[in-house]
C-alpha cells in the first residue's frame, strides 16, 4: 500500500497497521514481520500521522506493537 499510495495519507497508515495486526496473532509470522522491519515501520506511520490526523492510527499502531 505505502509503495503505491504513499504514507501521505493516514488511511494506508491505518489499514496497513490493522493488517499487520491480524497477522500477529501467529508467531511464525509474528517473528518474520519483526524480522522485516513491522515495528521501525508502525513507528514512522504513527510520528507522521498519529497525532496530525487520526488517533486511530495511534490506537492501532500502539497495540500491533504490543503484540
């Protein structure tokens, strides 16, 4: 999504983030996710949309860390 729409728009950043969520109730692919860079990425889609836009961004990028 951010290769063809760009993280200017916080809805990738939203749905990008819930995606990433919904895989990491697997630890297999929780492990590669991490190993790709999942977190360094939630982490710059919530300092560029978090708090300008969407709190959900915020809320969804805080818990698919936690997971």
């Amino acid at each position: 999504m951010l290769k063809t729409y760009g993280d200017e728009h916080f809805s990738v950043a939203q749905y990008g983030i819930i995606a990433v969520t919904n895989l990491t109730s697997n630890a297999e692919i929780r492990n590669t996710l991490g190993s790709l860079g999942a977190c360094q990425l939630i982490v710059k889609m919530l300092q560029l949309h978090a708090f300008k836009e969407e709190a959900q961004v915020a809320v969804y990028g805080l818990y698919a860390i936690g997971r």
